[in-house]
C-alpha cells in the first residue's frame, strides 16, 4: 500500500517506535494537544483533533523517509541525522534525549587517547560518523582507504571489545552506566546530540507545520520559563528590568500609588531563585512566581 497517496488528507509525521525518545515525544505531544490512540502492533496512529497521521519508525530510519518527501515532519536525535547525511532541516531542537556519541575502551587496557586507535578496529552502529572522525584523526583524504577497521554491528555494540572482536567501540552514551558495567572507560566524545524535529524539503501542507511548529514551540517555552511578577518603586525600574529582561521586553504597569509600578516577565526557570533574591535586594516587593502551562511565542 502507498501509505502517502492512502492518507493524502493527513499530513505524515514519523516518531521513533521505541527506545530513549519515544516516551517524551508522547510527552510532548499531549503538551501540544495532538491527540491519537495506537492500537496495539500498529505502527500508524490517526490524530484525532487534526489531520495527521503519525508513523511510528526507528529513529535511525526517519532521517530519510522525511528527506524523501514521504514524511513532511519527523522526530529523532541529531546523530541520526548526522548519520544519514540526508537533506532535511533540522528546525526546533527540542532538549531531550541529550548523549554523546562517544569511544569507549576497556577500563584496564592499554589505549588512552584516540592516535592510539588509528590502525585498531572499531565497532560501532555509527560507521559514517565513526569513519568521518578517524578520518580526519589520520588525515586520510576522502576516498582513500582508512588504516583503522570500523566494523558495524546494529546493537550490543558494548559487548565488542569483550567479546574479542574490537579494541575499540563508538557508541551513544548518556548515563555511561552501561558502558562501566561492561568494563569500558570514554576517551573522547564524536558527537553531541539531541532530540531534534526534522522537515521534509517538500512537505505537504506547509500551514499545518507551522501550526504543529508553533505548538511545540510553545510547549518548550513552558517547560523552560516561569513568569515572575513583582511591585517596585519606578525609580529602581532601570536596575530591575535589567535582572528580568524577558524574552522580548518585560510588561510594566502603574499601580494607584504613583511612584509603583507592577512588572511582569518570562524568567528562566533555572534561574528563578538567583533572579528572586536580586530582586529582592534591589527594592522590589510582592514578588510571585507562576508557572506556564502552555503558550505561544
């Protein structure tokens, strides 16, 4: 079945099927209000509240399908993209699923900086990732063959050096748990990811991303920024707007005493405790802190 010319009413958006980004894209999807019901062993879900159609996939797969033009909009990390070196634009980073694309060897080996691994072998599930760094690391030109072996395996890459097949393995590596439990120790990062929403060259209803654009945009901005609301006199408005500038300009209101107004700005939620105690010392008063359940920005 052609799933585009099936669905040619619903835009298609592919998210990864399993593993580490597959619960927060549920997440951020409820936050976004797109709603849908997957059945189980189905790998298409219909939205219920707008025409969409998402397709669940393997995130080292979406690269492509959305660079072909089947899929306008997919969600994967930027390894993936990186990776496939297909032509997509990469338009909202969307911070989750943060790991490094790392070389792991053994704890007790002998190797402790990367020039010891040129001529070694290499497994990995990154091998153009993989290649592109020890390429560069022998000064190898493009096209000419590498001294060092990269073989490629599609999981349990940790096992290789075990298991004798590899001096070395380049792998994603967020907690770096899994890699201590199977005796290994990084000594130099590849790449640093993320979780990244990617774009079709061609999508199919350009209106309807910039919607879906906009929503998660909004619920990014939520999740990162509180809005903080304070009473001060007007002349110490200079010192506190430069503490809390906003995202564009903070909203200053007067109160019925004249010489007070009332402030309020987005204030990242990180900072909020630091921000409150300048506050504070610099003469303000009343200050109130909301948190943000959805918005537009």
């Amino acid at each position: 079945m052609d799933l585009v010319n099936h669905l040619n009413d619903r835009l298609l958006f592919a998210v990864p099927k399993k593993g580490r980004l597959y619960q927060q894209c549920l997440d951020l999807f409820k936050g976004a209000d797109i709603q849908f019901k997957r059945s189980n062993r189905l790998d298409i879900a219909l939205c219920t509240n707008l025409p969409i159609a998402l397709v669940f996939l393997p995130a080292a797969d979406i690269p492509l399908f959305v660079s072909e033009g089947r899929v306008s909009l997919g969600i994967t990390g930027q390894d993936q993209v990186a990776e496939a070196a297909t032509r997509v634009k990469e338009i909202v980073p969307l911070g989750f699923g943060s790991c490094k694309l790392q070389i792991e060897v053994p704890e007790n080996g002998e190797f402790e900086k990367p020039e010891q691994l040129i001529g070694k072998s290499i497994v990995t599930s990154f091998p153009n990732l993989t290649e592109q760094y020890f390429r560069k690391l022998e000064n190898t030109p493009d096209g000419a063959p590498l001294q060092t072996t990269i073989k490629y395996v599609g999981g349990s890459v940790e096992a290789a050096c075990a298991l004798g097949i590899a001096d070395a393995v380049v792998d994603l590596v967020e907690s770096g748990e899994t890699m201590r439990a199977a005796g290994l120790k990084s000594i130099e990062t590849v790449f640093n990811t993320t979780a990244v929403l990617i774009e079709s060259p061609k999508p199919t209803n350009p209106e309807l991303v910039d919607t879906i654009v906009s929503r998660i945009n909004g619920v990014l901005a939520a999740e990162k920024y509180v809005l903080c609301n304070y009473n001060c006199p007007r002349n110490v408005l200079p010192g506190v707007i430069s503490i809390t500038p906003g995202r564009r300009a903070p909203t200053v209101s007067p109160l019925e005493e004249s010489d007070w107004v009332a402030v309020s700005s987005m204030v990242e939620k990180k900072k909020i405790a630091i921000v409150m105690d300048q506050l504070k010392s610099k003469g303000a008063e009343d200050i109130l802190v909301f948190n943000i359940s959805n918005c537009r920005v």
